[in-house]
C-alpha cells in the first residue's frame, strides 16, 4: 500500500463524476477501502486551498431514515440538513460511510429495533445484542478527506465521539456546526437517548 507522510494508505479514490440533486449540483467521488473492504461516498462542491477549513459532514449510512423515510431516527433529515448547508456556502463536502446501526450492519440494526419496540433503548438494544453502543471507525473517512485535500474541518455533527475520533486520526476540528433537526412522536426516546446516554448536542429538538 502507499504510503503518505508515513501512514499507511488503505483508501484509494476510483472514480468522480457529476450528480446534479434537488439541493444542488455536486462531484460526486468513491474510494475504495482496501481494508474495511467497503466503498465510501463524498459528495463535494467547490474547492479549497491547502489549510483551508472546510465544511463537513461525516455521515453514516442509514437505510431506513436516508431511502424509506424513516421517522424513528433523524438521519434522513441530518443528510438533507448538510446537503443544504453545503449548497447554501458554495463549499464543503459529505462523506457518506456503510456503516449502519452505529456500525452492527443492517439486519443487526432491524433486530436492535425489535428490542426497542420491546422496551429497550437505542444503547441497550446494541449492547444485549452483543456489540458496543457505537462500533463505527473512522480511520477509512480521515484519509478519504485527507486525499480531498482536508486537513482542517467545520464537522457537522451533534456527536461529540465523532469528533474525538477523527481527531484521533489527524485531522483538525476548527468548529462544530450542529444540526438540529425537530423531534416527532416516533423519534424522541431515541434522541433522548443520544443526547443522556452518548453525549450528543441536541438542545433545540422540542425533546420531551
């Protein structure tokens, strides 16, 4: 593998092309990662000088809040909430990760919801199933970013664990932009739940 001021390369880019969406006109780019053995997403738009902080979402997939329209999460709206901020300053990018369920894989996800309509929270169900409240990694995410370009980041999330994580991996956060999305019947246990339980920042979600 290649290797960059000493670290060990595992994401390569493959291929970009244009993806004109209903918020905007994009480049669209796909890595490879050799190691996870998956394809990440960016979705870019502008461009960017070496030192630069840009503007990024780091987002994680969700089938049933980004494709069906899911209101037991706020992903679907997260995505479409960066989608525009980018659009709106002409600058910035979105990094779209498998990593469904906070990184168990999708069945595991739809078996973490069973237990939820069973009583559990979102912490709870991950953890009788075995795994960690959060498995995602992000080491795949910083060097895609770092081959866009990306050093330094305005990191549009309410999780502060992201943000630690991709520290972790050398990039630097200048600013946090937090994306508050209002919670609905079917969602609001859920972000309580991110908000006592994981520390995110979610002060204007209507939470009761």
């Amino acid at each position: 593998m290649d290797k960059s001021q000493g670290i060990e390369m595992v994401v390569e880019e493959v291929v970009r092309i244009n993806m004109p969406t209903e918020y905007g006109t994009f480049e669209l780019v796909a890595f490879d990662d050799k190691i996870a053995k998956k394809t990440l997403f960016a979705l870019t738009k502008g461009s960017w000088e070496a030192g630069d902080s840009v503007l990024v979402r780091v987002h994680s997939s969700c089938i049933t809040g980004d494709i069906v329209g899911s209101l037991r999460c706020d992903c679907g709206p997260q995505l479409q909430a960066a989608m525009k901020k980018v659009e709106e300053e002409g600058q910035g990018v979105i990094i779209y990760v498998e990593q469904e369920g906070r990184g168990i894989g999708f069945l595991n996800k739809m078996k973490a919801y069973k237990l939820q309509e069973e009583g559990f929270d979102t912490v709870e169900a991950n953890l009788n199933l075995g795994f960690k409240a959060d498995q995602r990694e992000y080491k795949g995410v910083s060097q895609a970013l770092q081959l866009l370009g990306i050093q330094k980041i305005r990191l549009m999330s309410n999780n502060p664990l992201k943000q630690e994580a991709l520290e972790n991996h050398g990039l630097k956060i200048v600013e946090n932009v937090t994306l508050e999305i209002e919670a609905n019947e079917y969602n609001n246990f859920y972000l309580k739940t991110k908000r006592d339980k994981m520390g995110h920042i979610l002060f204007q979600h209507g939470l009761k």
